[in-house]
C-alpha cells in the first residue's frame, strides 16, 4: 500500500499500488463480460442485444448496429465532457489528486471513454448483415462497419492514456498541464472519436438508402429528433476540436498566448463547415449555438454549482456567419474550394468577431500586437482546416472526392502545418538577466490568512513593452471564501514597467502565488509565494514582501511537482511516442473516409446463416 496515502500526503509521483491494482482487477472483469456478451451475441445465445437495439431502430429510423452505438456513444462522450472540463477545474483549485480514485471527475472520465470503446465495439458485434459496402470483412461471415471499428479504435486510444499517465508521473512527477502528451493521448481519442461516429451514422443512413425499394421510393427524411442529434454531433465536433484550449479558457495558460486564435480557427473551420455542407442552410449558426448549450450546461455545473473555477468557452458565432453567408455565394458548388475560401474568412474576419467575446469575458484579451503573429499561423491552419472538413463532408453527403491523392496531400499537409505553428507557439524566450521589484502591503485579513495588495516593478521597465500579452498575479491551489481556489489578477499600468495590483492578493497557506510576464515570446514568472511540500520534496518559498527576484521559467513554478533531474531526452522520447500513435489514428479516420466514400452502394446481402427462429423486426 502506499505510504504517502497513508499519511494523507498527496502522491506526487503516480497512483498507489492499492489503486493501480484495484483499477486493473476492475477493467479485466469488465473486459471478460464484455467478451462474454460478444460472444453469445453472435452464437445467438442470447436475444435481448438484437431486441434493443432493433427497438431503437425503429425509433431513429437506422439501422440497429447505429441507433444503439450511437445513443451509447452521445451518452459516454458527454459525460467524459463533464468529467473532463471538472478535472480541470479540480487540479486548477486544488492543486495535484491524492490518487485517481480519489479525484470524483475521473470517473466519469473514464466511464465516458469506456462507453465510447463499448459504443464502437456495439457496432462492430450487432450486425449479422453485412453493414453496408465499406463494411470490413472480420470473419468468413462477419463484417463491421468501418465507423464502428474506427470509433473502438479511439476509445481504446484514449484509455490506454490512463495506464500511461500514471506510468508518465511516475517517472516526471504530477506535471499539472493539460498539454502533457498522455493528457492529449485521452483527449485526442475522444476527439478523434467524433469523426468516426459521424461516419459510423453516414454508413447507417446510406445502408437503409441502398436497400430500399428503387421504383417510386419516396425521399428519406430524418425525423426531427434524429436531426437534432445531427446538429448536436456537429456542435460536438466545434466542443472536441476546442478541448485543447481548456488552460486559457480558465485562465491558467502555460504556453504562449498565440495558441489561442489558432486553436478557434482551427475548431471553428472543422466544425462549422461540416455542419453547413451536411445539413443545410443555417447548420453552422445551430450547431454553434448547440456547442454553446452543451458547453454552458457544463461550466454552470462545474462553476457555480460545484464551486470549482469558472471557465469561459469561445462561442464561434463569428466564424459561423461568415460560413453561412459564404455558402450564399456561387463558392458553396465547388465544396473544396468553399472550404478553403470559408477557412480563409474564419482566420480573419471570424477571428476578429470571436475576439470581441475572448475581450469581453476571458482574463487575456488579445492585444493588437498578437495580431502581427495570430494571423500568419491562424489562416494556413484555418485554411488546410477549412479544405479537410469539406473533403469529410463530401464523403458524409454521397459526393465524389477529387482523388485519392488530394485527400492525402490535403490531410498531410494540415498536419505539417500544425505542427510548425506549434513549433513555433512552443519556442520561448526567458529573459533571466531581467527581474522584477514586489512591494507587498498587508490588507486587513480574516484571521490566519494573508491577503495583500502588490506593487511592481520591472527591471528594466521596458521589459513587457507597450502592449504586453499579460502581465498578471496569478495564485492557485488554495482555499479562501468565494474565490474557488483561484485568484487572477491583472495588473494595472502607472509608469513605465511599473504596475499594481487591483484586488486582494493570497499570500499564505496552500496557495501558490507568482508574476507572470508574457509578451510576444518573452514568457516568464516570479516566484512571490509558494508553501513547502515534503511529498516533492521543495522548500518554501518565502513572501517576497519588499524585494527583487530574477525572472525564471514559469513551468518551473507553475509545475513544481514535475522533476527537472529526469534527462530532457526521455521527455522529448515520449512526446514522439504520443505523436506517432496520434498520426497513426490520424491516417486511420483519412483511411476510413476514403474507404466510405470509394465503395459503392449494394443492396443488403445476409451473409450469416442461422439455426435461429425467425423474430420479428
């Protein structure tokens, strides 16, 4: 059993073997039912599978082998949403988790990515039929469709983040980011799993199409509760493309301001193009204002209701009217092009809509000078962004591609892309040579605490220049009446690299309390408070009352559990791991869509023979 849970200290460096033990017990009687159920599903065993999900059916008018992994899939996928978004709100408060099972957001977390595994693994076993003619054959008579397999293949993905993370923290400590590369192992395969239900949900509709009656059919419309499900997934896709802009959403950023334009861009093209070439007119202002209801419920319930941080969420209705009145235009017949040209309006125009809203409410509006580079890394990914979703939605409305090879370069090329322009995000300057002067003045405080007001300055004072990206007092991770454990505050300007604070400033107990420069790629901090913590093990750092201290890199106060003896290469080795199973679920969704869109349509063919009775559908 592990000592530091014993002795109530929070681990800084992965589970206890109680919990990693308990965990794995766990997921192998799980898996084993799973099996079980598979199995006499398809040895006809059991009914009760093939009973419910024909029962939803003919609900949603689909086929059995979508209604139920679908309505599994939006279940678990909201949850893990939920979970998500409170998991970060939890570490930003409270700082690291006494172990996964004691942290109340990880199960729901990993109920939601479960059930996203079960809700593909649904699709792949329900089907007697072969599901379509992209169907891929698994047995001398068994066929699953490629959505469901895609969407197993995610979720699988994404769990696997959960051994390795504790295996990642044992090895570097508790680095508190949501952009470490096990974090975005989870994320990215719920993410990436939104892609596979929409293709999963287009194999469906295209199977009932083929196998229809062919002389005077009537045209297939979707029922109105299935047409919002539509506009949901698609609002999900604008909520998964955001997921990775979660720290600037709470203001708790630990990497450059630049990310951020990129990162909408990026979210609003994918999502909003999708829903306008797949539903129609409208679709991207609906779809936005989906993700808006979906992504509000949660941040009211994880806000005010539970007491965590609030968090804001970027709205892309901008983006979404320049889409819409895009596609009023002779552009929206040529699809790739539409895309391309609509990328090119979300990067600029939608880009200056969605930051009236990010300087209306977020903590980090964005100066003019973030604009020189916003720009010329938002439009090339808004751009590639905008040509991918219109390739994806003319697979998911029956379009022809314009080839093989197009689709590839176009995907390869996003690809390339982002990763320069994260390159670039990444590459920091810390200026050490320069400092910063606090002066500290007590307020009047409830007993045992320490609240103050701060006075800086700059050295030398043109350090943050005319129009700094943020030049804030951040303190996190403790406990004080109606601040939900994070207190941001930003600096008002006097003089020359000369600032004061505007409201209280904690500087006792738990919190941990810093300055934080950032303009252009000067990004840096000053330690004014931190508590000792055995569990690490870390000194204390004194309150800097009335002194100067040298600027530091901020990771290094904002992740003080991380270990910096561990060698820089094996950090660097598991970042290159993560990515290449990441591009390797990459090329599997553009291998699927392509599959999808290149077979042809044939009517249902049973391809399994039974001893079993004949049931009504």
């Amino acid at each position: 059993m592990d000592l530091t849970i014993l002795a109530g200290e929070p681990p800084a460096r992965g589970a206890g073997l109680n919990q990693v033990i308990g965990l794995s017990i766990a997921a192998m009687v799980i898996g084993a039912v799973m099996l079980y159920v598979g199995w006499a599903h398809r040895t006809h065993r059991i009914t009760w599978l093939t009973t419910f999900a024909e029962w939803l059916g003919s609900k949603f008018d689909r086929p059995p082998w979508v209604a139920l992994p679908v309505l599994v899939f939006t279940t678990s996928i909201i949850c893990a949403l939920f979970g998500f978004i409170w998991d970060v709100s939890w570490h930003i408060g409270n700082g690291r988790d006494p172990g996964p099972l004691a942290n109340p957001a990880h199960y729901f977390i990993i109920i939601g990515l479960f059930g996203v595994f079960v809700g593909g693994m649904l699709a792949v076993v329900l089907p007697f039929d072969k599901p379509g003619p992209a169907a891929l054959r698994i047995t001398r008579n068994w066929y699953a469709p490629v959505g469901g397999l895609l969407m197993a293949a995610c979720g699988m993905y994404a769990m696997i983040g959960f051994p390795l993370d504790d295996v990642w923290h044992r090895i570097f400590g508790q680095d508190v980011t949501l952009w470490g590369p096990t974090h975005l192992m989870m994320i990215g395969g719920a993410n990436f799993s939104l892609f596979a239900v929409l293709m999963l949900e287009y194999e469906g509709e295209r199977y009932l199409q083929a196998s229809a009656p062919a002389d005077g059919a009537p045209v297939r419309k979707d029922r109105p509760f299935v047409r919002i499900l539509r506009y949901l997934s698609c609002g999900g896709l604008l909520i998964g493309m955001s997921v990775y802009q979660i720290e600037f959403d709470f203001g708790v950023p630990q990497f450059r301001l630049v990310f951020q334009p990129m990162l909408i861009a990026a979210a609003a093209a994918i999502g909003t193009i999708v829903a306008r070439i797949t539903l129609g007119k409208g679709a991207a202002i609906i779809a936005a204002l989906f993700a808006i209801a979906l992504r509000g419920a949660v941040a009211l319930i994880v806000g005010p209701v539970l007491g965590a941080p609030i968090n804001w969420f970027p709205l892309y209705l901008g983006p979404a009217i320049v889409v819409e009145l895009l596609a009023l235009t002779p552009l929206y017949r040529r699809p790739v092009l539409f895309g391309a040209v609509a990328g090119l309006g979300i990067g600029t125009v939608g880009l200056w809509l969605e930051s009236l809203w990010i300087g209306a409410v977020y903590h980090y509006p964005w100066p003019i000078t973030l604009w020189n580079e916003a720009l010329p890394t938002a439009v090339p990914v808004a751009v590639l962004a905008g040509v991918c979703a219109a390739l994806l939605a003319m697979v998911l409305t029956s379009q022809p591609l314009p080839g093989r090879a197009f689709g590839i370069t176009a995907v390869a090329l996003t690809v390339l892309v982002i990763g320069g322009t994260v390159a670039n995000g990444l590459h920091i300057h810390v200026p050490k040579q320069d400092s910063a002067t606090v002066k500290l003045t007590d307020l009047p405080s409830p007993p045992g605490q320490r609240l103050a007001s701060a006075d800086v300055q700059l050295n030398p004072p043109e350090m943050a220049g005319d129009h700094p990206d943020w030049v804030t007092i951040l303190a996190w991770q403790g406990k004080m009446q109606n601040h939900r454990g994070l207190v941001i505050n930003r600096l008002h300007k006097i003089g020359p690299g000369h600032y004061v604070s505007t409201e209280p400033i904690p500087v006792w107990g738990d919190w941990k309390t810093l300055l934080r420069v950032h303009d252009g790629r000067d990004l840096a901090a000053v330690p004014i408070w931190a508590p000792a913590d055995d569990a690490i093990p870390v000194p204390e750092i004194p309150v800097l009352t009335n002194g100067t201290r040298p600027f530091a890199f901020e990771v290094s106060i904002l992740q003080r559990e991380r270990d910096p003896g561990v060698p820089p290469w094996l950090f660097t080795a598991g970042g290159v791991v993560v990515l290449f199973f990441t591009l390797a679920v990459v090329s599997a969704l553009t291998w699927g869509a392509g599959r999808i869109n290149g077979a042809e349509d044939t009517p249902k063919q049973p391809v399994e023979e039974t001893s079993a009775p004949p049931r009504a559908a």
